[in-house]
C-alpha cells in the first residue's frame, strides 16, 4: 500500500528473458537505476520501476562499489578492481 493507503499492484516485465540487457556503464548506483527503469520502460505499458542497489562499507575503502560488469564477472577480476 501506498503512504495514503491506496493500493498497489506490482508485475514482472512481461517477456523479460525477450528483453536486451541493460548495460551497467554508469558510475553510480542511482544513475544505474534510472537509466534501468528507462531501458526497460521501452518495453511496458505502465510505470517501471528499477533498483541498482548496491554496497559501500567505509571500513573497506568505500568497497564494494559500483563496478563495470565485465570487471565483476569473475573472482579475479573483482579483486583486481578492488585492489585485494
């Protein structure tokens, strides 16, 4: 329910597995989660809504961070971004 207590009513994308991937390119969390509910808006009728979420720890350096998508592909290659 909404904060007025008005219903609401959530659906996956029809077809998902139809759909183009959207390319994670943006340096962070919140413009990845825009330029997702855009991309996929494309291919719905109604509102879409999309979440980037994500994981920043202080105590680490600010990691885990945003990171392009072929960098978090493998073990390797997250520790190579992270410096670990």
């Amino acid at each position: 329910m909404l904060a007025g207590g008005s219903p609401i009513e959530l659906a996956l994308l029809p077809n998902f597995s139809e759909v183009p991937a959207f390319e994670e390119t943006a340096p962070t969390f919140a413009e990845n989660s825009a330029g997702k509910a855009l991309h996929y808006s494309r291919f719905a009728a109604g509102t879409v809504l999309a979440d980037d979420s994500g994981l920043v720890v202080p105590a680490l350096g600010g990691a885990p961070r945003v990171m392009p998508v072929p960098e978090r592909a493998t073990v390797a290659g997250c520790r190579s971004y992270y410096g670990k």
